[in-house]
C-alpha cells in the first residue's frame, strides 16, 4: 500500500502493522520467560487496549504508553521480543500517555496523566529518576527531548511547554509567542526537529506552533475545519529528515503532511482495509521510518518516508 497511489509518484509505502507482543514474539528467545502483569504472571504476552504514545530508538525497539493497560509495551522487532511496564518505581501507572527516548543516555520518559507524575526508566524499566515540576504538572501531556538533552513536558491545563534537565532541575517554561495571554489552550503533544524548532500541538487552537528552541515564533500550521489542509482533533505531530511535517487527526482517521509554510503536501492512512481509527501520537526514527498510534484498531501502523523531492 503506498500514497499518493498511480500513476502519481508514491511518498508513503505501509511497511507492517503491529497488534502489540501476540503476533511478534518468538517463543524460542523469549526462552518461555512470563510476562510480568499488573497483579501477578501470565504466560502470553497482553495485546495494546488503548495505545497512546510511541517511542523509538530506530533500531528495531518501540516503547508503547497504554492507558487502557495502565502499562507501557516494550517490543523489540529485530529480538520478536516483548516485556510489560506495569510500574513506575513502587506505584503502579495509572494512564500513562506521554513518552519520549534519551539514547544518549539509555532512558525512557514516561508521563501519566492522571497522577502527573513523570519518570525516567532504564530500557529495563528500572526508575531511575522522578521529575518534579514548581508548581506540580497536574496534567502532563506529550513529551520530547531537546537538542541539549533536556525534556519537554507539555503542561495541558497550564498551557505551557515544561523544561527539565536530565537531572531533574526545572528551567523556565515557554508559552505560545502568539495568543495574548501568552498561553497555549490545551498543547497536547509535541516534537524537536533536528535543528531543535519545537512543534506544539496546540489542539484547541487546533493548530501545529512551531518555537525556537528559546519560544519565538517560527511559524503556525493548521486551522480548524474539515476539508484537507485543515485540523479537527490533532493528536500525533512528528517530522522527517526532509522537514516535512505530519499531523494525527484523529477526527479525520488520517495524517497530513505540511510543509513549514503550512502549505498540505499530501494525506495518507485514512481509506480502505488499511485506514487509520483515531490515530494518536507519532514517531519517525532516523531511518523515516514512521510509527502511527491506530488507537481504536489497537495498533501500530509503520510507514516508509520514500524520500521523492516534489
């Protein structure tokens, strides 16, 4: 399945979709391990119930935050290996949601949004750190990591951009450069390029705002309405080694593709046996490989940026 379809060049390719760990694990390498579950040990691994937020390391492992498991999904591709994150430290997640990788230091952010606690874990799923906001994050929402290795939080009630060090240490917060108030209306989510331009999802305003790595405005992408080229319920927003820009929109079950003028480049994922259902958060790796959260179909739909210059 590929996008735009013949006789058009095609720029998106479906590589794979994945119902969680049932259809991946190899029996042999997981060397009939037992999956670690919520109030005890079960023999088969738990589908995705309700997946949100996707990470990637871009070498084969995805992290997938599950509020309806109240757990996060560890599936190793190249292993066909799986393991459940049903705790963060001694308590169990309650809705996690938010999540975001930190190669350079081997560690996964992990955000609930019913507790607003935010933690660090190793790729094991040890805790390794609990980031503590002033005044207390009551609803954190997407994550993302900065070029200086500092997380992102995405303050949803507080209407700001969050920033924390990897040690922890809070750094001032950055607000919308255009609304008078100076405050974004619900950001939900977010990601950094790699020049380190911050794109917001800023869902009730129902646009993409994209900042400086120090908040001035670059530009903004999106409207609200329902033909192509407009926004209705983003949820997901990630970019390509070439700057193109994609949007989730889980009223349209589909994702756009801007460029940063705002200008609709194309759409994809939204029709036949292969649409998307209320698509949430995504994730593209170095690869262009790109992770889409099919939320109500319980799965993760894997694209190919094939890389074709307009």
């Amino acid at each position: 399945m590929v996008w735009p379809k013949a006789p058009e060049v095609p720029r998106i390719k479906l590589l794979r979709r994945l119902k969680g760990a049932g259809g991946l694990v190899d029996k042999k390498a997981q060397k009939d391990r037992l999956f670690r579950w919520l109030t005890g040990y079960m023999a088969e691994p738990m589908p995705l119930i309700s997946p949100y937020g996707i990470a990637t390391d871009g070498q084969g492992t995805m992290w997938i935050s599950d509020p309806g498991a109240h757990a996060v999904h560890m599936l190793n591709l190249k292993k066909r290996t799986a393991s459940i994150w049903a705790l963060s430290g001694d308590d169990f997640f309650v809705s996690p949601t938010g999540i975001s990788y930190d190669a350079a230091r081997q560690r996964i952010y992990v955000a609930d949004s019913q507790t607003g606690k935010i933690v660090a874990l190793s790729k094991k799923g040890e805790l390794l750190l609990e980031l503590k906001g002033d005044p207390p994050i009551a609803r954190p929402g997407g994550l993302a990591l900065g070029l200086q290795g500092n997380l992102l939080v995405a303050d949803v009630l507080g209407g700001k951009i969050r920033r924390f060090t990897p040690t922890g240490e809070e750094l001032s917060a950055l607000g919308s450069p255009t609304t008078p108030d100076g405050l974004f209306n619900r950001p939900i989510g977010l990601t950094v390029d790699d020049r380190g331009l911050i794109y917001v999802i800023d869902s009730l305003n129902f646009r993409i705002e994209v900042l400086t790595p120090t908040g001035e405005a670059v530009a903004s992408i999106g409207e609200i309405g329902d033909q192509p080229g407009t926004l209705s319920r983003p949820r997901g927003v990630a970019v390509d080694s070439r700057g193109n820009i994609y949007v989730a929109d889980a009223a349209f079950d589909n994702i756009q593709v801007f460029n940063l003028k705002g200008q609709l480049l194309l759409v994809f994922g939204g029709d036949g046996m292969y649409s998307l259902s209320m698509p949430a958060s995504l994730s593209i790796d170095s690869q262009d490989r790109i992770y889409a959260v099919d939320s109500f179909n319980h799965q993760i739909q894997i694209y190919q940026f094939l890389g074709h210059d307009d």
